[in-house]
C-alpha cells in the first residue's frame, strides 16, 4: 500500500535485503548506495559522483531488440556514463538470444 510506503521504509527494506550479499561478499556499508528515483538519472549520478572507472549494470531485458541485446536502462545510460560499462545479463536471457541467433 503506498500509503505506508514511507521513503525510510522503503531504504531500510532495501539496506536490510542487502545484508547478506555485503556479508558475504565483505561490502562495507559505506559502499552501498541507495537512492529512488529513475535509474536512468541515478546510476550515472552516483557514478559520477564516485568517479567510477567502471559501472556493472543488471539487466532483464524486457522489451524490444536493443532491449534484448543491451538492456533498455543499460542503452539510455551509455552515453551519460564517463566510464565503461559491464551488462550482465540472467542466463535465461542468454538462451534465448542464442536460440533466436540459431533461428537466423
């Protein structure tokens, strides 16, 4: 209900499902940025702010071709990003566009 969906709620839901992966993978909590707001604004944003050398973006690929090949957040992104940029991709993805090559 977005009635209750105060933004503090909303970050401490985040931080707290986060927990774990900084846990295991030893992220201090100084290296976890949260933030609302479009990804398209943010992820450069905060990339620039952090002068990243290099910005790993997830993508599911939803919609349309360049969807498919790149990520429709990963494609806005790209040329407002200073840095590169890794994509990666759910393996069920990868099958999909390895069937859709075969096709072809």
């Amino acid at each position: 209900d977005p009635t209750f969906q105060l933004k503090e709620t909303i970050e401490a839901r985040y931080r707290n499902e986060c927990k774990a992966f900084q846990a295991e993978y030893d992220i201090a909590e100084e290296r976890l940025h949260i933030a609302e707001g479009p990804a398209d604004v943010l992820i450069p944003q905060v990339a620039h702010q952090l002068n990243a050398a290099v910005t790993v973006i997830g993508t599911v690929a939803r919609t349309g071709l360049s969807g498919a090949l790149i990520g429709n957040t990963a494609e806005v992104i790209l040329d407002a990003l200073d840095c590169d940029v890794l994509v990666l991709k759910p393996d069920d993805i990868i099958a999909h566009l390895e069937e859709l090559v075969a096709q072809h």
